[in-house]
C-alpha cells in the first residue's frame, strides 16, 4: 500500500517508518526529520498527526492549512487522524473516508502508557525528591489514571487515587492503593508531593488550590480546560506543570508506531471478508 504521511511531530516521522518496515510505500510532507516530497493531485491514503488539528491548521511545525489538506482528497480518499473536529466534516464533504481514531481501542489504552511514563519522567525532572516514598495523588482513574497509579506503586510511592466511582475506588483498593473522593478529598491535600490530574474537569477549586504544600508539584495531564485554573497556579505561584502530548515529547517512536499499527490493523478489518 502507498501512504502520504502529513505534518506533525516526531511521532508522525516514526509513524512513517513503522509502515515502511512493514513493506508498504511511504511519502512524507512537513514531517520533522523526511524530506518533503510533491503532493499529488489527490492522495488515496493519508495519515494527519494524532491529534490532528490547531485551528485552521495541521499540528506540527509545517502550520499546512487544512483547506489545503482538503484539496488532495476526493471519494477514493480515506484520511487517518484524530480530533478532527469539524474539519472531518469538511474531509467527507469532498468525498474522502475519514477515520478519526481519537478515543477508539486499543489506541487509547496504548497511548496511556507512554502518557504515564511521560508524567513519571517529568515529576522526576522537575522535583528535588524520589518518588520513592513521596506521597502522590492519583485524580481520575481512567485509562491513564490506572495505568500510572499502577507505575507509581511499583516505583514504591505512596498512592492514593481519587475517584467518583465506587467501582474505581474499590479497583484502586483492590491493587492496594489508598482511595479518596474527587472534589471532597477526605484525607486533605497538604500532604501530598505530587498531584497528578487526568479528568477535563474541575476537580480542584482555587480554596483547595490554597491547601496544597509549597512544593507539591502539580501536573495536569488531562486535555483542556484541565482540572483546575492555569492562571490561578501561576498569578500565585503554584509549583505547576501543563503536560500535553506526552507520547509525542516523553515516547516519539512507540507513540509513532502505536499510531502506524492501529492504523494498519484498522485497514486489515476493512479487507476482510
């Protein structure tokens, strides 16, 4: 099969490689790291970044107008990506296929474990202290919630994951993890070391903000408009960090490959009878 792989990060260069080891044909254009080739008039298998879109324009260093992407494809099209928002809607209207993988399995479990070491990384990187023994809270216990309370046990922090959910908490309790309540934190905040946020939601006011310990380290891991005020940690000083895209900054090749795979597999299912 022949590919056009556009725009992106290191992820989308990794991308292109996982399928040229897998015998298919790839051409790239404003992929960071390939040399761009011509674009022809139309593509019949293109591959966006993962998420895909900034506004009107491709993500990555490229910026490609999407109204340019649009005029490569017609009905012989099928176009890959993720978060396309009302772009995919643009896409189809020219004809093309579009499959949006962003939320489809087993790519987003995939992808929460680069995300989950990527936070550890960070919290590594930005704290004066071992995660051995620090004292950590886990928000959300979704995907990357379970999967990094999971890494920061073994590491042999102290977890404690905060829920809404009785079946996550009882989960969380199962694997031997301390547990709390999402918004109401029982046990209190000022103990805590490190404060992980995975839900897109508030699930920290500014007075519970005002709790945490001088140099807890923040993180929020969790798409905007996140779970808690940007520019309230800042305007006080809060020892906070925003982490978008952790796969593509922590993980480039397995997030890239993870990406290339689940789009290879998305097309054997096409094929079968």
């Amino acid at each position: 099969m022949e590919f056009w792989v556009l725009g992106g990060d290191a992820r989308s260069f990794w991308a292109a490689r996982h399928l040229a080891a897998n015998g298919h044909t790839v051409h790239c254009f404003g992929v960071p790291g390939a040399p761009d080739m011509p674009l022809p008039f139309y593509i019949e298998r293109l591959i966006l970044p993962f998420p895909s879109c900034q506004g009107a324009l491709l993500r990555g260093h490229s910026a490609i107008p999407m109204e340019e992407v649009i005029q490569h494809v017609d009905a012989d099209s099928t176009v890959y990506g993720g978060l396309l928002g009302a772009w995919r809607e643009a896409l189809e209207h020219h004809g093309a296929k579009v499959r949006d993988l962003y939320g489809t399995e087993p790519l987003t479990t995939a992808n929460a474990i680069p995300t989950a070491e990527g936070a550890i990384q960070l919290a590594m990187d930005h704290a004066p202290i071992t995660l051995h023994g620090a004292q950590c809270l886990v928000i959300g216990f979704g995907r990357i919630g379970k999967i990094l309370a999971r890494k920061l046990h073994g590491l042999s922090a102290c977890v404690t994951v905060a829920a809404r959910k009785p079946t996550d908490l009882a989960l969380a309790e199962a694997m031997g993890l301390q547990t709390d309540l999402t918004g109401r934190y029982l046990h209190g905040l000022k103990q805590y070391d490190f404060i992980f946020n995975t839900v897109p939601v508030t699930v920290l006011t500014e007075d519970q903000l005002n709790e945490l310990a001088p140099d807890c380290l923040l993180m929020e891991l969790a798409s905007l408009p996140g779970g808690f005020s940007q520019e309230y940690c800042q305007k006080h000083q809060i020892n906070y960090l925003f982490a978008p895209g952790l796969p593509g900054r922590c993980a480039p090749k397995s997030a890239g490959a993870i990406y290339a795979q689940n789009i290879l597999d998305d097309l054997q299912k096409e094929e079968r009878p």
